[in-house]
C-alpha cells in the first residue's frame, strides 16, 4: 500500500528520513517540470539546482507546513519561488546565452515549445486538479496511487482528471498536442 503524502509528513516529522526520501521519489519529475518551466528549458542545471534547493527548504520547513496533506502544491510553490530566485540571480549575459541556445530534442530533461506550454497551462489549473495532473502524469502514478498519494477517492480523482483535461483543452486550443 502507498502511503499518503500526510503519512510519510508524519513519519518524517517522526525522525523517519526514508520517508522523505519517498517524497522525493514521488515529485522529482513534476519539481523539475516546474523548474525548467520557470527557467526555461534551456538551463537544465539551473532547474536541477532549484528542485535540490526546494527539497531542501521543504525538509528543513516542514513541521511548519499547517495541512500535510498539501505537501505536493507546497513543494511546488516552494520550487517556483527557488527558481524565480534563480533567474533573478542570474546575469543579464546569462540570459541572453540561455535564450539563444536551441536545446536539442533528444536530451534528456529539455521541453519542447509545445510541452512548455502543456506545462504552463497545468500549473494555471485550480490547485486541486493541478495536483492529480502532476502526479498522474508528470510523477507517472496510475489513478489508484494518486488516491492513495492524495488521500482522496479513485472516483474523486478520476472526476479532477477529467475535469482538468476539459480545462486544458480550452486552454490549449489550437494547439495539436
């Protein structure tokens, strides 16, 4: 049985450190979507660096976090503040050279036009269906482990799911994805 965000929060609070590496596990992919969204897809270290810094914030901040069942949308606000820091940090001249480099579209990690803006019209979904589309495909989890993660039902789930998909394809119309 997967544990709910809420109870690997718990057993981390605890003391228990593998439970955080669960959570780790559980959003590196949507953390690092988020990063490279921020930073473009161009910096793949840059994200990196944002996903590992907004881990670590999360950790040292997370006896502070009220709902832990709300873990994964402050993790991913956490990310996107770490790298809004980051671009801020960076230099003029270094965003000029980021910009100008075309990513190739067979590395690893590097989001074309078309996936960036899938990505960005996720993260303006409502919080709770932004959640399920993460986990369900950016954390590559079925239905049943997203209830689980979420501590919601599968036909709640399944009902954000498609409530989610009905808004992307407003959002994204026009768009062949």
């Amino acid at each position: 049985m997967t544990l709910s965000d809420a109870e690997l929060v718990g057993l981390v609070l605890d003391g228990d450190s593998a439970a955080f590496a669960q959570l780790v596990r559980r959003y590196e992919a949507p953390v690092r979507a988020v990063g490279l969204n921020i930073l473009g897809n161009t910096d793949a270290d840059a994200a990196d660096d944002a996903a590992q810094e907004a881990f670590i914030k999360a950790y040292e901040k997370l006896a502070r976090l009220r709902s832990p069942a709300a873990f994964g949308p402050w993790l991913l606000r956490i990310v996107a503040r770490c790298a809004l820091d980051a671009t801020r940090r960076m230099s003029r001249a270094e965003k000029m050279e980021n910009f100008a480099c075309i990513p190739d579209p067979n590395n690893d990690g590097q989001l074309d036009s078309t996936k960036k803006e899938l990505l960005a019209a996720v993260l303006k979904l409502p919080k709770a269906q932004r959640q399920v589309v993460m986990l369900r495909y950016f954390g590559d989890n079925n239905v049943r482990q997203v209830a689980d993660i979420c501590g919601r039902s599968v036909g709640t789930v399944t009902k954000q799911l498609s409530r989610a998909h009905e808004r992307l394809r407003k959002m994204l119309k026009g768009y062949e994805l």
